[in-house]
C-alpha cells in the first residue's frame, strides 16, 4: 500500500465535508462558552443576590401559612427566579457553542453522516480508536487542563486565605461580595491558562486532522485525472499554449494555384474549383482552391485556357465542395463522379498523341 505523504487537495477536503468530516476542536468552542457564560453571569450575580435576599423575606411571610401551601408557595418562586436567572444564562450558552461551531466550518448540513454505519459497532475498532494518536492526544490534552484549573484555583485561592478564614466572623451581607471576588480570580486566572493549552490543542488537532486526510500520490493523480483530464493531454496543450504564434501565412494567389492543377471545376453561378490528384501520396484528390464572383472566375477560366488546364462544367460536384475547406479530401458522397472525370482527363491525355 503505497504511503500517504501527499497534502489533501481541495476536492478532497470538498468531498470529506460532504460526509461531515471536517476539523472540528471541542476546548475552543466550550472555551468560549464557559466564557460568555460566567461573565454574564458575573453581571447578574448582584441582581441574583438582591432576588435571593428577597426571597428570604417572603421564605419568612410564610411561617403563618399552613407547611404544605407554604412550601408550595416557595417553590413556585423559587422557579420563576431560577428560570428569570438561568434563561438568558442558556441562551448566551447555546449561541457561543453554535458561534464557535460556524467559526471552525461555518454552516454545513452533512445527512450522510447521520446514516447508520454498522462498522462503528466493530468492537476492534473501537479499540484501535482508543489508542490512536488523536484519542491519546485528547487524554493529555485533559489532563493539563485539569492541571491547569486545579494551579488556577490554588493561585487565585491563596492570596486570599486570611479573608476566608475571618469570613466566618464578618457580616452575613458580606459573604456574597466575597464569594463573588474569589469565583472571578479563580476563572479569570483559569482562563488565561485554558487560552494558550486550548491554542496548542487546536494546532495538534489541526495538524492531526490534515495527517488523516493525507493522500498517496496515486490518489493525486487519479483525482487530476478525473477532474482536469489526462496529463499527456495536458501536458500537450500547455506546449501549444506555450509555443511561439506561427508566421503570417501568404493567402496563396489563383494563377499560383493553376500551375498544381489537374482540372478546374465551374457551374453557372460564377463558382469554381481546383483540384489535384496526387497519386503517390493520397488516396483520394483534394480540394486545392476555390474561387467565387463572376469576374473573378472568368479571369481564372481564362488563365487555365491558356495553360491548357481542362474546365469542366460540374455544377452538383462543385455545389458539394463548395462546403468543404481548401485543402480538404472530396468527400465520399464526390468520389464516383470525380472519378468518372479522372477517367475522361485520362482519356483525353491518350487522344493527344493521336491528333498531334
């Protein structure tokens, strides 16, 4: 099997989209909705808090009422505040996972890929998959997060370590303000660290991704083949693309003409044809030049007079090759009749010697 060392060609990567196999990287956008999501949430919070405290208050309204319509009652609010609270939360979620998605390989609908595939129940393959290189990539990949976010939450922690330990014997309403400080050091270091392992992960990934779409250069060709056509053709036609113009050709004049003929052919609507036999070289004689216009092939009459050059009157034969190109073999529909008037020009070669 010959090794796959060529990069992917665009038909390729094409053709691979189509399936819905495109470059995709989880950490950047889950980056980007973890993101999005606690800053929204950080702009909220204080409202959160002023709501919580609210509900406290009502929570005490309700000691008179009976514990079940309370606790009814209770329940009702507290889903409404969590649902006011957690809806736009949603919504900034699911539009940064599907901004991230777009910003990767922008807006596909790929149905193949949603067909059932029997071989991804191959238990061998599953195992060949866990220990790829993609898969142990990942698992590094997870662990230095994890790393990353337990160092984050030490380094964010730490300076604050007195301020907690007195947090029990400070005011009730500044445990909020404090919690919210330190959940904000926490992510905000965090999310320094998650940027640059997560803009590693994506180049590994990327370059994992391109390694798998790899072709073998029989692959290259065959595709060339297939969507511009042969290479020799090719390769012929850049030569002519690239190869000097050719030089003015002089048009070639009757009287030159007459000289190479063996007989020329008119009819009544002032048209005319030369043609010559060459015997030893072609099968079948050729078109050597036609003229039209009334004087023009009087003129040229007169001239094959004088050089004793036969004119035969054939008004159907010069009809039909009057549609053909000078240079051009008469076609098979004029061989009888032209040669029937090979045969008469043989004939009246023999009777020369005679009358002389």
């Amino acid at each position: 099997m010959a090794e796959k060392n060529e990069q992917p060609t665009p038909k390729k990567i094409r053709d691979e989209r189509k399936k819905g196999n495109v470059f995709k990287n989880e950490g950047g956008p889950l980056l980007l909705l973890i993101t999005l999501a606690m800053e929204f949430i950080f702009i909220m919070m204080e409202r959160g808090i002023d709501r919580l405290q609210q509900l406290f208050t009502v929570a005490l309204s309700f000691m008179t009422l009976p514990f079940i319509t309370a606790a009814k009652r209770l329940t009702q609010l507290l889903v409404v505040e969590l649902s006011i609270f957690l809806a736009p939360v949603l919504g900034v979620a699911i539009a940064a996972r599907l901004l991230g998605n777009w910003l990767q390989f922008g807006f596909l609908i790929a149905p193949e890929s949603a067909m059932p595939k029997f071989e991804r129940l191959n238990p061998l393959q599953k195992i060949q998959q866990m220990f790829s290189t993609r898969e142990l990539s990942e698992l590094v990949s997870s662990l230095l997060k994890f790393l990353t976010i337990v160092y984050a939450s030490y380094s964010a922690v730490y300076p604050h370590i007195n301020e907690i330990l007195f947090l029990a014997a400070s005011p009730l309403m500044r445990l909020p303000q404090v919690l919210r400080n330190l959940v904000s050091d926490i992510f905000h270091h965090m999310l320094i660290l998650l940027a640059v392992w997560t803009a590693l992960d994506f180049g590994l990934q990327k370059y994992l991704f391109i390694k798998t779409q790899r072709m073998s250069i029989e692959e290259v060709r065959r595709e060339n083949k297939d969507t511009e056509g042969d290479p020799h053709i090719k390769s012929y036609r850049r030569s002519l693309m690239m190869s000097p113009p050719p030089m003015p050709v002089d048009v070639p004049q009757p009287g030159e003409m007459l000289k190479l003929a063996d007989v020329v052919l008119n009819d009544a609507a002032s048209r005319a044809v030369l043609l010559r036999y060459e015997q030893q070289n072609v099968a079948l004689p050729h078109i050597l030049f036609k003229q039209q216009g009334k004087d023009a092939v009087s003129g040229l009459l007169d001239s094959a007079r004088a050089l004793n050059i036969p004119v035969i009157d054939a008004p159907q034969l010069v009809h039909l090759l009057m549609q053909y190109e000078s240079g051009h073999a008469i076609p098979r529909q004029a061989i009888a009749h032209t040669a029937y008037i090979y045969n008469q020009l043989q004939q009246m070669k023999k009777r020369e010697p005679e009358t002389a």
